[in-house]
C-alpha cells in the first residue's frame, strides 16, 4: 500500500457514518479515534476505532456538539486530521476555522467557504454569477416588507420567504397572495432572528410540485473540481428523506451533462474543495434550479457510491491530505446501473413517533446487490438522544427494476425485533404505481399517509 495521507484521524460523530468513517480509515491504513457521549459507551464506533475518547454527556449540545470536548480528544489523542461526518459540527465554519488553527487538518472544504454555503442569499447570489439557473426572486436580502411587495408582485404569486441562514427546510413561508406578505415577512425575520441569530430572509418564486435532485461534487485543493451524477431525493417527509436514488429517474443524459458542466464551473470560481452537494428544484416543466449547497458528505452518499464505483469517503480523506482528484477518480467518471436507498429509522411506521430501546432480535439481509450502512447489533440499545437512522439499505442493480426487487426481498428479511421500524413503511411505498414509474414531487408522501392512514382503506 502506499503511504497513508494521513496516520491518524478522528471522527467527530456517532452512529453509522462514524463506522463508515473507519472502514475508509482501515483501507487507507490511517488509525482512528472515535469519540462519544455517555449513551454511546458500547457503540460499535467505540469498539472498532483504535482508540475511543468519552467527550461528554449524552446531550449532543454537551458531547458531539461541544466544540472544546472534540479538540482536546484531538489533541490528547495526537491526530493529523478530523472527519466531522454530517450533522453536528460537519457545517460548522467555526469548528473548520478552530482546527486549522490547532494543526489539524479538517476534512471538509475551507471554513470561508463553509461560512458562504451556510449564507443561503450568498450562496444563491455566487451561483447565479458563475451561471447556474436561479428561480427568479429577489437580488440578496430583502430590506423592507414594501421592497418584497414589489419583488412579489414582479415575479408573481405563490412566493417562498426563506431564512437566509436556515437551509433544509427550515425557516421557510409560503406566501399566496400580496395581502398576506407584509405579516409574513415580519414573522419570517422574527422567527429567523430567534432560530438563527440572524433575521435575513430573502424571497423565490414557489414551485408548487417539485421534485428534489441534487448533484454530487468534489474538489480538491489545487482547484479542480468532477461532478459525480445526481440523486433524486425527492420522497421526503417533513423534510426528512425516506428514499434516495441515483440516477435520478427524471434526469437526461443531456441534461446531467450540461449541470455537471455549469457546476463545475461554479464550484471551481468559489474555491470549492472536498466532498458537497448542489441542491436543485426540477419544476414541472423538468427545469432545475439551484436552491442550496451543502458543504459536507450526506447521508444518502452511498448510492452515489453504488453507480460510480468512487469510494467517496475515501475521497474526501485523500483531497484533504492534497491528493489531486486526476490521481484518485475514475477518467471518465461514468454512471453504471441504478442503486436505490431506503433509510431506515427508529419510529413508529404510522405515528412517526421515535421509537428507541433495545433491539432484541435483528437480521440484516445481503446477497447480491445489497449493502447495508448500519451500526446496530442484537441487544444494542437505540438512545432517545439522537435521530432515528438505524440503518441504510441500499439496493442497486443493472436498472430499476432490477435495484427494486432487491430492495423489496431485502426489506422482507431485514428483521428488527424490539423497537419499531420504518420497514414496513418502506413497502408500502415501494409497492405504489407512482414509486413503480417514478411520477412523484415532494408532496407524495404527505399525500399517500392521508390517503392510507388506518380507518381509511
Ligand atoms: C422551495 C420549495 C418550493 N419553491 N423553494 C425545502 C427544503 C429546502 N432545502 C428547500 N425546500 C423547498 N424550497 C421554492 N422556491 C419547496 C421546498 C420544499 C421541499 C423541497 C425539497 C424536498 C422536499 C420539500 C418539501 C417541502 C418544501
């Protein structure tokens, strides 16, 4: 093997992706460091890194949030780089900022960039100079309710009211007609300055029905950057994704060539590095626009990793260490049959309520073209602390059809006894005329739960 980029690293996060963290680790011959909260004492993390650091309570605000904790396990345990994973402190420019400062190397693009992603009006603004298709909406943040009037009434109702500094989902108002903005405006900055600590919001054009896709990217540090396909994310509830795929159904070639092209462009002119994801509306007329980045490895990665072949964890270590991607990719990097991702969470499949506990018996299926992210075992515990993934199952295949019968026989022989599970919601979904063609926007899933909630039927 050649020389490792990096001798130690540690990971600064629990649950699967900390696992997915060390298995790049231990095939790039870099020893690792977990660390946990008092709840995530007999994680697998813990027992599969090398060396395993108690950084606090379970509270995430006092252990994996808890920027401090995680740089004195850095320093005592003496690495050379952090992966931050996604969630907790993955998009925090601070953190970033703190460990270059420490000698640190962190895994993740530079924290000014980080800093602009996270500003949702910037990061618009940058995209639609370097070329990407905007939706119409204002030009940067709106200073007074009369100036979102007239931006409105220019590009016409319905119209979205977005937190600048919110992202994902939250601090968003859809607003239908002008009698209704100059209230919800107020609230919007309101609520944004209690959320956030910052009250800009900034204003689109709604797109009623639109379905989710976002593009996977990755730079490196000497200024390139390759698009490695998209994902169609579009089935979502409350904002928490359900199933990813790649590629995504509603996607031309033609037309994820000439995204790839434009966001390469983009991302190149920002300084881009590391691992990310440009976040795109498809309206009905099948037109992308960009809606937001995000400056991290994602939880639905892996079905990226299924059609490309790129270990994109793996990735992200090397670029972080000064690899050039011409050195690590794939040339061409292309995109070979379809993988499918069904997230697997702890909670009630009817009332969504969280449903942590022990897990008395598990079988976790495989076979060809199954893999499965996880980091449960019989008679673990699920702590209340956390968010719900269990598991990732992801099922891929020459095409379609092909990842969605494995995916509905591995849905039949994964058995979690104990807690309840979204598996059988999963089958419910995977076995609908509009999953089966791929006819959905974002709104299906609310529309199937009302359709099929119990009484109904
Ligand atoms: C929108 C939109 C419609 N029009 N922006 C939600 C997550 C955040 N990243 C952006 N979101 C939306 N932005 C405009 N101009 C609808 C959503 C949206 C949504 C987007 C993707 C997936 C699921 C969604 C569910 C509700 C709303």
């Amino acid at each position: 093997m050649p020389s490792p980029p990096f001798k130690k690293i540690l990971i600064a996060n629990r649950g699967e992706i900390a696992l997915r963290v060390i298995c790049a680790c231990r095939e790039l011959g870099i020893k690792t460091v977990a660390v946990y909260s008092e709840a995530d004492r007999e994680s697998l993390h813990v027992r599969f890194a090398d060396q395993a650091v108690c950084i606090g309570p379970a509270k995430s605000t006092r252990s994996y949030l808890d920027i401090p904790s995680v740089i004195s396990a850095a320093e005592i345990t003496n690495v050379d780089a952090i992966h931050p994973g996604y969630g907790f402190l993955s998009e925090n420019a601070a953190f970033a900022e703190v460990c270059l400062e420490s000698g640190i190397r962190f895994i993740g693009p530079r924290p000014d960039v980080i800093h602009a992603m996270g500003v949702k009006e910037r990061a618009r603004r940058l995209m639609k100079e370097a070329g990407v298709p905007i939706l119409p909406g204002s030009d940067g943040v709106l200073k007074s309710a009369e100036e979102a009037l007239e931006v409105a009434g220019h590009i016409g109702y319905p119209v979205i009211i977005k937190a600048s500094a919110g992202g994902g989902g939250r601090g968003m108002r859809v607003v239908r007609e002008p009698a209704d903005l100059p209230a919800n405006f107020v609230q919007a900055q309101q609520e944004a300055d209690a959320a956030f600590g910052c009250p800009d919001v900034y204003l689109e054009k709604f797109i009623t029905r639109p379905r989710h896709i976002e593009f996977q990217v990755l730079g490196d540090t000497h200024g390139n950057v390759e698009v490695l396909g998209e994902r169609e994310c579009t089935l979502q509830r409350r904002h928490q994704k359900l199933i990813e795929e790649s590629p995504s159904p509603s996607v031309s070639a033609d037309l994820r060539s000439r995204t790839a092209e434009t966001l390469q462009t983009a991302l190149r002119a920002v300084g881009y590095s590391n691992a990310g994801t440009v976040e795109f509306l498809m309206d009905e007329d099948g037109s992308l626009y960009f809606i937001e980045v995000n400056a991290r490895i994602q939880v639905e990665h892996p079905v990226t990793e299924c059609v490309t072949g790129v270990d994109l964890v793996k990735a992200q270590i090397q670029v972080a260490a000064g690899a050039r991607l011409s050195d690590i990719l794939p040339n061409p990097i292309t995109m070979r049959g379809h993988a499918i991702e069904c997230r697997i969470n702890a909670e009630n499949p009817d009332t969504f309520a969280p449903s942590p506990g022990r897990i008395t018996g598990l079988n976790l299926p495989g076979g060809i073209g199954i893999r499965v992210d996880t980091w449960v075992y019989t008679d673990c515990v699920v702590p209340p602390y956390y968010d719900s993934l269990i598991a990732k199952l992801i099922a891929y295949g020459r095409n379609r059809g092909e990842a969605i019968d494995r995916m509905n026989r591995a849905l039949d022989m994964f058995v979690v006894e104990g807690i309840h599970t979204s598996i059988p919601l999963h089958r419910r979904i995977l076995a609908t005329k509009e999953f089966l063609t791929a006819d959905f926007d974002t709104n299906f899933i609310a529309r199937f739960l009302a359709a099929s909630r119990p009484g109904k039927n």
